[in-house]
C-alpha cells in the first residue's frame, strides 16, 4: 500500500476516518510517519501515519 499520508504536510485540513466527532483538523507536522494534527474538539493529536490513513479536506 502507497502511504497517502506522506503527501499531508503543515497547514492541510484533514479528517480522522474513524472519529469523525472530533472534526477537521489542521496538520501541524509530518515526520516519519507521526503526523501532529489539532482537532477542534480532541486537541492536538499524534497519529501513527502506518496505522490510520488520514482523509484530506480539499477546499474549493
């Protein structure tokens, strides 16, 4: 499987797939497959990029 997180980078919205409660989070950094995102209703949150493919927010 192609790792999609490795194109997330500082300043992209994204969406957890399986906590959609926490809302759209912004990344804050990606290194070595941990990628810091901060969600609005769940805080800043350190991701596992190998275990959880995070979805992009494309804004038109």
């Amino acid at each position: 499987m192609t790792d999609l997180n490795s194109i997330l980078e500082p300043g992209m919205l994204v969406q957890h797939p399986q906590k959609p409660d926490w809302g759209i989070g912004q990344v804050q950094s990606n290194a070595g497959g941990k990628i810091t995102v901060n969600f609005p209703d769940a805080g800043k949150v350190v991701i596992d990029g190998t275990r959880v493919a995070l979805l992009p927010i494309i804004e038109p």
